[in-house]
C-alpha cells in the first residue's frame, strides 16, 4: 500500500506546495494554505469503466489538413434563453459550470430545465437536497404534463455524493444529460481530503470531464461562488471546464441574469433574462419590458441609451442624480456602471462643455439590476447628467448611441444598425449616433443606406451639439 501523502493547497488558486507558505506565491494571497491528506494509490478504486480503454489507446500526431470536420448537432431545450447562453444548444460531451449567489436559483433552474425534456433521460444528482425536497420543488415547477410525455418521465433523481456510485448508476441507467448539484458536495475515494477542499473540487471535476469527453454525455456542475463573487475551490477549475454561466441577480427582485463568462463552442458575451415566479423562472424574450419604466410625465435625469449583449440589442434607462454638496466631499456612486469611467466623463463635461461638476454629487444607476460595460452608453450618461444638472428633462422617445473621447467628441460605434432598428422597433422618433459611423454620405462602412428607417438619425460629433439639439 503506497504511503500516505501530506501536501499545502492555497484555498485561492489551488497552488500546492510541499510546505506551508505564508504567501501564496502564484496569487499573493495571505494565510490562504490549508493541509490535505493525499492518496495516489488507486489501484483498488472502481473508476470510470473507460478508463481502461484509455490506457490501451494511443493517439497519434495528425495534419490539420487531414482532420475530418462535421457540424455536431446540438441538443435543444425548451428554453430560448438557455440555448441562446449557451450558443445555440448543449453540446455533446460538454462540462458546464454554472455558479451562483446561495437562493439565487441555480438548483431551479437545471431542475426546471431537466423536467420540461421528457424526450430525453436526465440524471439529477443531488449532494444538497433529499428526494422528498426535489419532488416538493419539481410539483410546484410542472404542475402540468408537458407536451410529448408524463411528468417527469425523463427525469431521475439521485442523492449520492460519491463519485464512485455515481458512475455505478450512470452505467446502468445510461442518461443522456447530467447534472450534478452540486461540485463542491461531491468527494472521490481517490483524495482523502475532506468534501469541498481543493483537492476533491479538482478531482472530482476531473472525473467528470473524463466521463463526458469519453462517453459523449453532456454534464452540468453547479458551483458555490466566495464572498468575493468568484466560483469555489481552485481557479483552474475554470479552466477544465468548456463552459462557464453565472447566474445573477439580487434575491429581493425577481428578475435574474444569466450570464456567459467562457464559451468554447459560443460567444462569450451572450445573456440570457429570467422572471423568478412561484412556478419558476420564466423566460423574458424581450429585455426592454424589464429595463425600462413606464413613466406618465417626463422628469429630468432619465435617457434611454442602446447596448449590446452579445448579438442581442437592448433598451436600458440611465438615470443620474446631480445635486450639491453638503459635506464638502462630492460624492461620486454608480449602480451598474463603472465608477472610474464615470469620473472621465465628469470630467469631459467640466472640462469640454464648462458643466461646474466638482462640488456637485453624482449619482448614476443602470435600471433592472444590470451592470453594463459598453461604452456605446457614454452619450445617454452624459445627457442624463446634464439633465438632471439643469433640470431640463430629455424628450420621451429619444435614444442615445455614441462613445464620448477625451477631448469631446463622439466615437462610433460597433453594429450600430442593430441598434438603430432596435430603437424604432419599441417606438423611438430619435435616437444621436456618431457622424463617425457614417463616412460617405449617409450611408455605412457596408454601404447601407440609414435613410430606410423611419426614425429620426441626428448625427453629431461634438458633445456639444447634442446639448445644442437637446437643451437649446
């Protein structure tokens, strides 16, 4: 029997060192290394049965030339939004992570999505809950039969947290779709450290990729994430896996955001919108109906500016909130936005426009709980700052799509047609974009001619003539 090995883990990256450290010396991390027993010798271990056949398979060297290429077909489930996360369905033998914020909705999410696909066989394997608690959420998730079998003929549960059996049943029940509830619960025979350290995280996803690489089934590991909003265990488990989704949102609202963070067979920008509701989550199709409020008289602060989320357009409402300082401290926030890039653009403002800024505070917010990284919502920012600075409210239907530089002027954008048409299609009659994105004559860098829309195009490239156009 091979003897027992003592290792240091940093509980941060998962770098393992012989001895303990008080520095991490991959993250610099503090007080980060915990000790954990290891054990290498798995001699008399059951595994995954193709393990075996792995050993007696060597690969060879091949041209790229002479590597055959089909398009997988990808499995598609009744949620638009999931598919759409994932670029366009699950592929076969894929590993995806989903991490979240505890009672955000993770288990109810894959639980939902495993009952509404009767179609196919799905293994449900619960560390976190017992089967009466599952079939408790699974009647109040589909209270209905869906369409093409019974409830729940396809779904299976299992409460186990050992690898080991959990392959002994995937063997003879053969599914078709995993999920695993969660990583951290799980343990292996072949680590003796405790459930959730490092070590067992990174073995026991390890097995799991092995398994959905070699028999072709597509597995779902739902992850805890630290007080710091970073999934559990070790950085690299990130890396081993082909796709990582974040499921966000705040428990105290009920809408939810899914999120691509890595996509090996997708985009990674794409976003999916959920409504928490007392039979589950429901798909919101169109995020404008969310990240807009329905006002009946216009106030000063509140533009409606254009971005982008992966291939999908969206309406946000940016509201800003300038007042003085009665502390002599101006306070500068944001909600959703990036703090550093709205200083830039208070600056611009006082610099470039003669705005006096600096004893004023300033308060931004992003609408529907999302945080927004383009940097196409410069002009909208900038509008509702001046806005609420005059106390002059900006027009209803009007609609802002520019990047603001640092001597004024208005950059273009990216794919600004779809913003464009975006806009007249929730009923805008204007909507500022850059004279940038327009080099010759009205039309586009593709040729495009933007008179075919309806919507009123005010082209500028000076922040000034927006507040010329607007403000008089």
């Amino acid at each position: 029997m091979s003897k027992t090995r003592f290792a240091y883990f940093c509980q941060s990256c998962g770098y393992e060192s012989a001895k303990w450290l008080g520095k991490c010396p991959s993250c610099s991390q503090w007080n980060t290394f915990v000790e954990e027993v290891i054990e290498k010798d798995s001699k008399s271990i059951p595994t995954w049965k193709s393990a075996s056949t792995t050993l007696q398979r060597a690969n060879k060297p091949v041209q790229v030339a002479d590597i055959t290429f089909s398009e997988e077909d990808r499995l598609l489930t009744p949620d638009n939004e999931f598919n759409r996360v994932l670029g366009g369905g699950i592929v076969a033998g894929s590993l995806v992570l989903i991490g979240g914020e505890p009672g955000i909705g993770k288990s109810t999410l894959m639980l939902q999505l495993a009952l509404n696909m009767p179609k196919i066989r799905v293994l449900y394997v619960s560390g976190e809950e017992s089967e009466r608690q599952i079939k408790m959420r699974a009647e109040r998730l589909a209270p209905q039969p869906p369409e093409g079998g019974a409830f729940g003929s396809g779904c299976f549960i299992l409460t186990e947290t050992s690898t080991q059996n959990i392959f002994k049943q995937i063997e003879e029940l053969e599914p078709d779709l995993v999920v695993i509830d969660s990583i951290q619960t799980l343990h292996s025979a072949h680590i003796e450290s405790t459930p959730g350290s490092v070590s067992q995280v990174r073995e026991c996803t390890a097995e799991m990729l092995r398994f959905a690489k070699e028999s072709g089934t597509p597995v779902f590991l739902i992850g805890h994430i630290t007080k710091d909003g970073m999934i559990a265990g070790p950085k690299i488990l990130e890396h081993m896996v082909d796709t990582v989704l974040q499921f966000e949102g705040d428990r105290h609202h009920v809408y939810r955001i899914l999120r691509t963070v890595k996509n090996r067979f997708g985009s990674a920008s794409e976003l999916g919108i959920y409504e928490m509701l007392g039979e589950g989550l429901r798909e919101v199709s169109n995020p404008s109906e969310i990240l807009l409020s329905q006002r009946d008289e216009a106030l000063s602060g509140i533009t409606i500016s254009t971005t982008l989320e992966g291939m999908r357009p969206m309406m946000i409402e940016t509201q800003a909130l300038v007042s003085p300082s009665p502390y002599g401290t101006p306070q500068r926030t944001a909600t959703g936005f990036d703090t550093r890039r709205m200083s830039m653009l208070l600056a611009v403002l006082e610099k470039r426009c003669g705005f006096n800024l600096g004893a004023k505070d300033v308060f931004l917010n992003i609408t529907g709980g999302i945080r927004v990284e383009d940097p196409a919502i410069d002009l909208g920012l900038a509008a509702a700052i001046i806005s609420s600075h005059e106390d002059i409210p900006v027009p209803f239907k009007t609609c802002f799509a520019g990047e603001i530089g640092l001597s004024g002027e208005i950059r273009a954008v990216n794919r600004v047609e779809q913003r464009i048409a975006e806009a007249q299609k929730l009923g805008f009659e204007q909507i500022f974009i850059s004279k940038y994105n327009l080099p010759s004559g009205g039309h586009d860098k593709k040729g495009i001619d933007l008179s075919r829309y309806k919507i009123d195009i005010k082209i500028v490239s000076r922040i000034e003539e927006v507040f010329g156009l607007l403000f008089g």
